[in-house]
C-alpha cells in the first residue's frame, strides 16, 4: 500500500503541475472528489457493459478505471489528511463486525 500511496501522489503532484500550467491553479479537493465521481460513474457504465446489461465497446477500460478509481480514493484521503489504510481497515472492521453479528 506504500508503494501505492507513494506512486499515487507522484502521479497527483504532475497533474497539479498541468494545472497550474493550463488554468493558473490547482484542482481545489472538491474539484478532485468530482473527478473521482465522474470516473466511479464510468465505472457503473463500464460493469454493465461486462455483464451484458449496456452495449459498448469499450469494456476493455473497466480496469484501468477501477485503478484510477482507487488512485482517486488515496488522492482524496491525502489531501484531507487521513490514512487510506486507516479508513480502509476502519470500513472493514466496521462493516464485519456488524455483518457477523445479523
């Protein structure tokens, strides 16, 4: 997940520099959780495609934006000061506890 976390920023760090190139400014956190929910969107669009719910082409790209979906996710915990690793085992934890116990 290091590796991931570390990765991730690099790649977020060139993008701000684009933007600050082409707009002036970085992408505000909100503007970054759009773009997460924008990318989460193809993701539902791209899985009905795999599963034969909505013709397209382009089902090929259902994995590459399950990764940038993720990415996404460890960009916007950063920026919010919390640790993906925190807030992943926090959700599991949470959520097996509650389920084992119905």
């Amino acid at each position: 997940m290091k590796e991931i976390k570390e990765k991730s920023l690099r790649i977020r760090d060139l993008y701000h520099r684009l933007e600050e190139l082409h707009h002036g400014s970085k992408w505000t956190v909100e503007e970054d959780a759009l773009a997460f929910l924008t990318d989460a969107a193809i993701v539902g669009r791209l899985t009905m495609d795999n599963q034969g719910r909505w013709p397209s082409n382009k089902s090929d790209e259902l994995t590459y934006k399950i990764g940038e979906s993720i990415w996404w996710l460890v960009i916007l915990a950063d920026r919010m000061n919390l640790d993906i690793e925190k807030c992943i085992e926090l959700f599991l934890e949470d959520k097996l506890k509650k389920m084992d116990n119905k």
